[in-house]
C-alpha cells in the first residue's frame, strides 16, 4: 500500500515537479496528478482531441491558454458556449477589467459597467462588438452549418490570439451547440432581419458525429459542462467506439443530477466513454485547474520532444 508523501515546497520549482509530487497527496491534489497523465498521454499520442469550454473562461483570462493549445496542434475539435465567444471577440478589440464582486450592481450599471463576478466590461465594448458584428456576417444564399458560420468569423478576425482565428489557421472546427443563447445568435438574427442569412442548427450534428466515427482512439478535455460536454459526449453515441481518455475540471457535484456534476463514471453506462478508459474529475475553480493541469503537461511534452 502506497504512503501519503507529505508536500515539499522548494523555491523555483516547476509546475510539473509540485504536480508529481502531488500524486502521492490525497484529495484533490492527487486528482489534478492523474488528469496531468491523462492529458500527457493524449496530447502525445495517437488521439483525437476534444476540448469542450463552458463558464466564464475567456473574461477570467484563460483565452490564450485555449488559442494556444490550438496553435500547438492540442486541439482537434472544440466545442465551446456563445458566451465565451462573444468575450473571445471582444478581446480582438477591447479589454475586460477587474472589479470586486462586492460592488454596487445599481451603479454599476448607472455607469454602463456589466459585471461577471469580479470582471467588468463597459457598454461601449459590447457596442463596438455589435459594430464589428454586423460588418464580419456573411451574407450568402448557402445555408451554412454553425461550424461553418464560426470560420467565416474566425476568417474576418484579424487577432492572432483570438480562439476563433487560432481555430480558422489551424482548421480546427469550432462547435457552438448553443449558438442562439448568446450574443453572436442575437446579432446574426438581427442581420438576418435585412440581409440573407441562414443557419441549420441541425447540420452540426453530422459534421461532429462523422468526427467521432471516424476516431479510431480520442480522448476529451472537459472544461466547465454544460451543453458542450452533452454535445461533445452524445457524439459518441453513434460512432463505434468511445472516448478512451477523459478530464473533466468542475466545480459542480454529482449529487443533483445535472449534466454539469455528473461523474465520468456515469458517461460509461452511457456508452459514451468506454468502460476500459482512464478518467478522472477534478474539483475545483477551473481559472486554477486549467492553467496548472497545461503548464505542468507542456513541460513533461517539452522534455520528451
């Protein structure tokens, strides 16, 4: 039987070094141990590589992260909210600023200040969002798909360190499920008001089933859940096999049935992640799992390569 090591903290010391000596802690620390495996043996093998994003993570500043995983080739396929795209274009422009959670919203918003918990944007980067919008829609007779729709965006971005432009040069495809519950489905049916555009909401679906089908191995990053982990997992259901590898970072707990806290375990009697997987969950805030779960993997990557 293995012995709990206690946590030794030296100066200077790397990320992956505080991670592998976190696998011989209890808890959490040895969760976030086990995914930093999981994802080295995803990203350094023969995987396709799912990453779905859910919550606030591009105004808390995890955007670069994601675009950089990217440009490194990390991401085969991602599956994202309209939220955090909306926020990803806004960066291509403008800025998010911080604040306190503590502030007076009333104020706030007498000021023209909306607030994500301790994040804070002004009216005027929503406005010039509106403006940058209604000038990067396509206007086309061809009905797209909203896979498709995201490449043209992420075409007429001209931010190298968008997630959208990073998916359009490294043609990866972008899956928004929930295209219309955001503020890009608000502005592309204002478009549509005067101008041809058509979206089939249905035409998604193939396009990410035929991926997974055509996966002979894959594994999954979860970040968040919600609509994209539902998304990205159903997939599943109709292709051959199921994902052999598995992380989900969340806050949320299994105990009231939401997708959200659901345990990977639960996706196997789905048959969506295979009974003979590796997987684990790590609980927690994601603006710290991510960034630790990445660095601590770039560097084991690095001394491989």
């Amino acid at each position: 039987m293995d012995v709990v090591h206690q946590l030794q903290i030296e100066p200077e010391m790397s990320v992956d070094l505080l991670v592998t000596r976190m696998s011989h802690c209890g808890f959490g620390a040895r969760r976030l141990a086990e995914a930093v495996a999981i994802y080295e043996k995803m990203l350094s093998g023969d995987f396709t590589k799912f990453l779905t994003i859910s919550g606030a993570m591009v105004p808390a500043g995890m955007r670069n992260i994601v675009s950089d995983l990217i440009r490194k080739k990390h991401v085969d396929v991602l599956v994202i909210t309209g939220a955090n795209l909306v926020h990803d274009i806004i960066e291509s422009f403008g800025c998010h600023c911080l604040g306190t959670p503590e502030s007076d919203d009333a104020a706030l918003r007498a000021e023209g200040v909306s607030r994500i918990y301790d994040v804070f944007l002004r009216d005027e980067d929503f406005t010039g969002f509106e403006d940058l919008m209604q000038r990067i829609l396509p206007e086309t007779d061809k009905i797209l798909s909203g896979r498709e729709l995201m490449a043209i965006l992420g075409s007429r971005i001209k931010d190298e360190r968008s997630i959208l432009r990073s998916a359009f040069d490294m043609n990866v495809p972008v899956f928004c499920p929930a295209l219309p519950d955001s503020m890009i489905g608000l502005q592309a049916w204002m478009f549509s008001q005067t101008k041809k555009l058509t979206v089939d909401a249905f035409a998604d679906i193939k396009e990410i089933v035929d991926i997974c089908y055509e996966s002979k191995k894959s594994g999954i990053l979860i970040v968040g859940g919600g609509v994209p982990k539902n998304f990205a997992l159903q997939s599943m259901l109709l292709a051959p096999n199921s994902f052999d590898l598995a992380i989900q970072l969340t806050t949320d707990t299994p105990e009231n049935g939401g997708l959200s806290g659901a345990t990977l375990s639960e996706a196997v009697s789905w048959g969506k992640i295979s009974e003979k997987a590796s997987f684990v969950t790590v609980y927690g805030d994601a603006t710290i799992t991510l960034p630790m779960l990445v660095a601590a993997t770039l560097e084991r990557l690095k001394r491989r390569a």
